[in-house]
C-alpha cells in the first residue's frame, strides 16, 4: 500500500496512478478509460474535476487576441457545443467550450475572459462562420466582432493575404520568394 505521502488528500488513489489516468483522458472518453482502469467513471470525473478545476483557476488569457469560433450540433438532435478558440497558439488552442449557442455563448466566453484576466476589448480579430443576424446580436460582446459586422470582408480578406504570405514564405529560397511574390 502507497504512503499517504504519495495521496492527493481526500482521494483513494496514488498520484502516480491520477497521473497516469490525466494522460488516458487526454486522449480518449472518461467512459473508455474508467473501463480500461477498471474503476466507475464518477470516479474518474471526480479526479478530471480537480485537475482540471486546479488548471482552470491557474489559466492566464490576459494575452488573447484573435478568437476562432465555431458551433456544431451533436447527432442530429440540434444539442449545439460551441467552442472558441485562440487562433495564435499551435498547441493546444482550445481556450473554452460551452453547451448551447448564440448570444448566450459569447456571454459566456466573455465572462470567462475576463474571468481569467483577459478583456474582450483586447480582441481585435474573430474567426467565424456564424450567419449575420448571429454576428448582430453578438456584436456588442466582443469589439473585433463589431468590425466584422461591419465590414463582412474583412475576415476573407485577412485570410487570403496570410494564406499568400504563407506560401512566400515556404519558399525553398529567397530567388523562389521574389518570384512568388511577383506572380501570385
């Protein structure tokens, strides 16, 4: 038997096992993983819970500035999750998810922002493919969505000229940039 040394207080298992049981959920469903560590699946949420709760409370997004947005139904039944995500960072981007969508989910990521020292001024640049009168009702939460509303081009257009940049910049050499450059 593990020292209490080695214990999480309150929790039956080791540190080295919640570990471990953290990595598995990272990558597939709580249901999958409590069957393959043989344990129920509340006590696997009760362990996600405190992790993550404590990552939360650490979380930092006083720095965000471009927000990608997307909704999407699960199964047909019109339950909508809608993700945001911070489209500046390579790893791990998902910066908040919630049941539902409209206007009460860009609520919600508002509050979370600045929640957790971030201000929804300090966005300059959302990524969306919301339909207009979603894009109108939202406007008044995020500054960035305020500009889209605006000018409905904005977004395509930012998105062909970082794609061209892009490009010229995977060039092999600096002779194949110019070209590209000049012929693009």
């Amino acid at each position: 038997m593990a020292s209490s040394a080695s214990r999480r207080p309150g929790s039956d298992f080791t540190l080295l096992f919640e570990h471990a049981a953290m990595s598995l959920v990272k990558e597939m469903p709580v249901l999958a993983v409590s069957r393959q560590l043989e344990i129920s699946d509340k006590r696997l949420w009760r362990i996600v819970h405190h992790y993550g709760g404590r990552m939360l409370g650490e979380l930092d997004l006083s720095s965000v500035a471009t927000v990608g947005v997307d909704e999407t139904a699960s199964q047909r039944r019109q339950r909508y999750v809608t993700v945001f995500l911070d489209m500046q960072r390579q790893q791990e981007p998902v910066l908040f998810a919630v049941p539902g969508h409209g206007k009460a989910a860009i609520k919600a990521f508002s509050a979370f922002l600045v929640e957790h020292g971030g201000d929804p001024d300090n966005v300059i640049e959302v990524v969306c493919d919301m339909s207009q009168a979603f894009l109108s009702s939202v406007a008044k939460q995020l500054a960035a969505l305020q500009e889209l509303v605006a000018d409905q081009g904005a977004t395509g257009d930012a998105w062909v000229i970082k794609e061209k940049l892009r490009w010229i910049q995977k060039a092999a050499t600096p002779r194949a940039a110019r070209w590209r450059i000049t012929n693009y």
